[in-house]
C-alpha cells in the first residue's frame, strides 16, 4: 500500500467516526448508556441512527442550527416533530 493509498483509507475511517459514532455519543450520549440487557442495546443504537439521519434529512429548517437543538425543538414541539417523522395533518 502506497502512502497515498493509506492516507485515504485513515481519511475514511475517521470520516465515519467524526460524521457518525462521536455525533451519537455527543448528542445522544451513546457512550454513557447503562443499557446492557438482552437485546435493548441493539436496539437503541438502530433507533438512535434513525433519529439521526431522519433530522439530517429534515429540509423545513433553512437555518443552520446545531443537531442538539434540533433534537430539542422536536421534543418541545408536535407539529415539527410530524414534519421530521413525515407525517402531514388531515
């Protein structure tokens, strides 16, 4: 393996550290979860990776606001909560 092609491969690695596993231990506090029994692990972690990408995907909010408050202004409110989910009211 070349310098070069090392490089790219230590790049991509972090790549998925920075853009996935440190947003989930930073905002969701993945690393500090006491869950431990049978397959509630699991779980939370595909459920914490859905949330995530599902508010990364959310395009009603033109501002650049951190993922914490995003997070935040979901729990505090229904109506955004539906939109990030896709739900529309009747």
């Amino acid at each position: 393996m070349t310098a070069e092609q090392l490089a790219v491969a230590v790049r991509g690695h972090w790549a998925v550290e920075n853009r996935l596993h440190w947003v989930l231990d930073v905002s969701f506090g993945e690393d500090a979860s006491t869950v431990r029994k049978d397959n509630a692990p699991q779980n939370l972690s595909l459920l914490k990776k859905i949330v995530l990408n599902l508010i990364r995907l959310d395009t009603s909010d033109q501002t650049k606001t951190s993922l914490r408050l995003k997070r935040k202004r979901a729990a505090w409110d229904d109506d955004v909560r539906m939109k990030i989910l896709g739900f529309t009211k009747l």
